[in-house]
C-alpha cells in the first residue's frame, strides 16, 4: 500500500499556522513519510495485533489468558478489547510502541 502519490496533492494548498519556518520545513520534508510510517503501523501492527490476541467464539483464547500480563504495569489483563472498537485498539498500540519503544 502506497498512500504517496495522493498525499501531496491533499497538502498542497495547506496552512501551516503557528509553525515556525523551522518547523515548517521540517514537515514539508517529511510529511508523506511521517503518514506513510503511521499509516504502515496502523495496518500491520495494530490490527495484526488483533489476530495474535483474540477471544473466540466458544470463549477459548488463541494464547495463555491466565499468563498475559499487562507491559506496563505488570498486573495480569484484565480484559480484551472487543472488536467493534477494533481502530481504537490499533491506534492505542500504535501510539503506545512509537511512544515507549524500550518496553517492546
């Protein structure tokens, strides 16, 4: 999936307020990436982390529930996210690995 040759069209003729020129820059520079990067990182590793796991629907777990612990706490889980949110999920552990990359 390439999303690079609809993104610069869409910022062509986009304001950039309260950026200084530094920043500007920087942003004209590396906006596509930066989008391709999340967008790649929404796809793969959110919702591939939704199949990895997940909760059937005979109740059975694909992995060892009793063991699970949560990486920042390490207090057992105590709940999965349902898949009617299922984007929330994936932006949350998008945002989550790009943020503390040294727990992953």
């Amino acid at each position: 999936m390439s999303l690079g040759n609809v993104i610069p069209a869409a910022y062509k003729n986009s304001v950039m307020s309260f950026l200084s020129e530094e920043d500007k820059e920087l942003l004209t520079k590396y906006r596509v990436q930066a989008f391709e990067l999340q967008v790649g990182l929404h796809e793969l590793l959110g919702h591939g982390s939704g199949k990895l796991l997940c909760k059937h629907k005979d109740g059975q777990y694909n992995f060892d529930h009793a063991e699970l612990t949560n990486p920042l706490d390490g207090e057992p889980v105590s709940g999965l996210i349902q898949p009617s949110v299922a984007d929330v999920r994936v932006d949350t552990y998008t945002f989550i690995i790009l943020l503390l990359p040294d727990r992953f």
